[in-house]
C-alpha cells in the first residue's frame, strides 16, 4: 500500500511536470511493466528503500516536483507557479535528501550511490547549497538513522551490528559479492532496463524524443542523468540483480511518458506521430499481456514453497517430531515462515515440525557452524535439497518427491488439447474462462500455428528425501 502510494503520488508530480498527458501516460506505462508492481508488494529491505526514495520524488499539487526530487527539484522550467518562499524550498530539500540518506543507511546500502550522483549533479548545476542543505541534511538524518538502525537491529540479533554496513564491507569492500553470481558490465543497461521498462518503445523511441524535444529537453535530462550515472557506477559491482537499480524504474518511465505525451498530443498534425501514437497503444496492450504472462509464469518458480507443502501433507502426523533440513534453493524459492507449522514455542497437539536452514556450501565444507557429516544429516527425518546437490547428503536417504520448477519458455508442437487437472478440478466462472480459452488454443492451433504452441518449460528442481530408518 504505501509502495501503490508512492507512485500514484508520483504520476500526480509528473502531471505537474510535464502536463496531464504525460501523467496518463506514466500510469499505462508503470501499470504495463511487471517487475516494479511484482516487488513493490514483496517485504524486501530494497521496496522499503523504494517507497522513501519515491517520497524524494513527489509532491503535493500545491508545491513542485522539484522540492523534494533529487534529479530536478531545482529546474526552473519546472517550478509552478504557486512555488512559494526560497526557505520553504530550502526546507523541503533538506527533507527530500535527509529521507534519502535515512534509506540508504537503514535499509539499503546502494541509495547511498543514488544520493550521491544526485547530490553531484545538484552542486554542479547550482541547484543546491551546500552549507545550507547538504550538510544539515546529510548530518541530521545519518544521526538519527544510525541510532534507529543500531538499536533495533543489534536487539534483534543479540550483538552490536549495523546491518547495511556489514553487507556493504562484506560484498563490496571485501568483494565477495561475485559469490552470489555475475553479469557482465553491460547487463544494466542492455539486459536489465530493457527488461524492467518492457515495452521496447519507452527506451528506443520515446525517452529520445523526450530528450530531443525543447520544452521538455532540460527537466528530461535531469532527472535521466543522475540515474543513469548511478547505474553505470553500480554496473562496476560483478554481482547484479534487477531490485538493485529498481529505484531507477518511475524516473525513466517517466521521462518516457514525457516523450509519449509528445506524440501523443501531436498525433492529429503529423502521419509520423499518428503512427507513433498506434505504436504506443498498441505496445502498450502488449506489455499488459505480457505482464499478466510473467505473472502466470512467475508462479510457477517458488518449487521450495511446492516442496515444503507436499512435505507437509505427507509426513503431518506420521510421528511426534519431525525435523527438516531446507536447503539453499528451498529457502530461496518460497520457503518462508509463513509456511512453517508447530514449532517447539506454539505447538499444541499433533506433529512438532523443526526447520533447520543452515547454509551448507556447495564444497561440502562447513559454512555456519555445521559439521557437514554423516552426523549432521542424521539429525534431520527429511531434507529438501537441490537435484544436484542429493549425492553430497551422508547417509541412507529415499527420494519421497521430486518437484518441478520453472525452466524457461519455448516452441512445443502438439495434437490435442486436453484439460489438466487443476482444469478438472476448477469449478464456476474460472472453469469456463479455462474451457474457452482451450477451444481458443485448438482452433488456433488446428488452423494457424499447425500445432505449434509456446509452451511453459519445467524441469526438476528439488528432491525430498526421506531418512531410511
């Protein structure tokens, strides 16, 4: 809910901006994209991060845009009218940069690479004092967050710690954070924004028209330049992921509803806009679908979660205490507490389940504080581990289950199309939607593709295994 606020807050300071038009298209745009709706509702320290950083960017219809947007609270050609007293502005910028320093120190690290970017840009254009605002702002707001993060964080783990250094020192300083993958420098720009915007359109025709347009040129750049520099210094990091520079989504997408706005106003002088506006309608549409697409796609990638259930229906009641071991992927892929039945605290009658989660490395050595044995294992009745991991578990183990998870999409060819059983078992409204779309997939099968569908690829991701008495 107060990620949704953000960004309708957000639309409103773009209609401000850039004029209603542009606002109407920076709603079909976020609405159309899948990742930034997908992770807003998601409990991840970045979309606490996301909901602040998105406060910097709005405003109330009686102020600016810029009083509290780190990219362009200072543009003058965006300042409405009704702009108000040079230290009201001073105040709210100190508010803007003091909420972005407070998210970067409490909940995500990386902010502090957006603030300064920002923070450059603004003293190199002029836009802001440094005495007067950085400084009390920078000050201010890093003493407050560090007394809140400290205290609550350190009672929580039951040791001194400040989180967000701690995870900075050991994947930055330390360059460990290639442990958890790498990209290549370019993955970014070429792979990541491509696939956060979706529609093509928003970064191949409309932000250069934003760009390249007079009256909307300035404020585009901007607010584009700070971000763009943030990614590019991000991109130095070997180890990438999309929530990493997902701040940066509302600020693109909107100078590309600034550019679509353009043509879309335009479309009734020019054939080049009238067939620029088509595109936009009709790409648009396209990213709806495929959002709804990845939507359904997306489900199918949490096999943890899959596997703990399945677990669960199989082994509740078949003894007082059981003991589950949940392995990296699990724990990964929808393994949450959420999930978790009886534990020792709340148990009442019926099993007593105990989760273990220990980090067991892929060498086989130790991680925690296991001894990765035949004696560590032997402590669990079961354990879900990764297929390829099985073999590396000591001891006699039977293979309860295997569940499948997401592998991909691609071209199948098929004869018939039969109802599945999720289908049979569907009743009312959500069985004949099922239906209809089956007789659609036929016919267009039977008489257009010949039988070539896109099909969704699945392939084993997680064993259970049971402990052989």
């Amino acid at each position: 809910m107060i990620n949704a606020a953000a960004l309708i807050s957000f639309e409103d300071a773009v209609s401000q901006a850039f004029g209603n038009v542009a606002g109407m298209w920076y709603i079909l745009f976020q609405a159309s994209q899948f990742h930034v709706i997908f992770y807003a509702s998601r409990t991840l320290p970045n979309m606490y991060a996301f909901a602040l950083s998105k406060s910097l960017l709005t405003t109330r219809k009686q102020s600016t845009l810029m009083s509290l947007c780190l990219a362009t609270f200072a543009l003058r050609t965006l300042i409405l009218s009704n702009f108000g007293p040079r230290p009201k502005r001073a105040r709210q910028q100190v508010l803007g940069l003091s909420l972005f320093t407070f998210s970067g120190i409490v909940f995500r690290s990386e902010l502090a690479i957006l603030l300064a970017t920002h923070s450059l840009f603004l003293l190199l254009t002029k836009r802001v004092s440094f005495r007067h605002v950085l400084i009390p702002a920078g000050i201010t707001s890093a003493t407050l967050a560090l007394l809140t993060t400290f205290i609550i964080d350190s009672y929580f783990w039951t040791s001194p710690v400040w989180p967000e250094w701690t995870a900075f020192r050991f994947n930055t300083l330390e360059g460990h954070s290639s442990a958890w993958g790498t990209s290549p420098i370019y993955y970014y720009f070429l792979t990541c924004i491509p696939k956060l915007l979706l529609n093509p359109l928003t970064y191949a025709l409309c932000i250069p028209v934003a760009l390249t347009t007079r009256s909307s040129s300035r404020p585009a750049a901007a607010i584009l330049l700070p971000h763009l520099a943030f990614i590019a210094i991000y991109s130095l990091l070997p180890h990438k992921e999309a929530r990493f520079i997902i701040y940066s989504v509302p600020a693109i997408t909107a100078v590309a509803a600034s550019g679509a706005s353009h043509i879309w106003i335009r479309r009734h002088r020019s054939r080049l806009c009238a067939l620029g506006a088509i595109a936009l309608v009709a790409s648009t549409l396209a990213g709806f679908a495929a959002s709804t697409a990845l939507l359904a796609l997306s489900s199918q990638n949490y096999p943890g979660a899959v596997a703990l259930q399945r677990l669960h229906v199989r082994a509740d009641g078949e003894r007082p205490m059981v003991r589950v071991h949940i392995g990296n992927l699990a724990a990964q892929t929808g393994v949450t507490r959420f999930l978790q039945k009886g534990t020792p605290a709340g148990a009442g009658e019926g099993t007593v389940w105990y989760y273990d989660k220990t980090d067991v490395g892929r060498d086989g050595e130790e991680v925690l504080d296991a001894n990765v044995s035949r004696e560590f294992w032997e402590r669990f009745d079961y354990v879900l581990v990764e297929v390829e991991e099985d073999k590396r578990v000591n001891g006699k183990w039977e293979v309860l289950d295997v569940v499948n998870g997401y592998a991909g999409v691609g071209l199948a060819r098929e004869e018939a199309v039969t109802l599945d059983d999720d289908g049979k078992a569907t009743k009312g409204l959500r069985r004949n939607v099922v239906q209809l779309w089956l007789r659609v997939e036929a016919t267009l099968k039977r008489y257009v593709t010949r039988g070539w569908w896109m099909k969704v690829k699945m392939e084993p991701k997680i064993k259970i295994l049971k402990k052989l008495e």
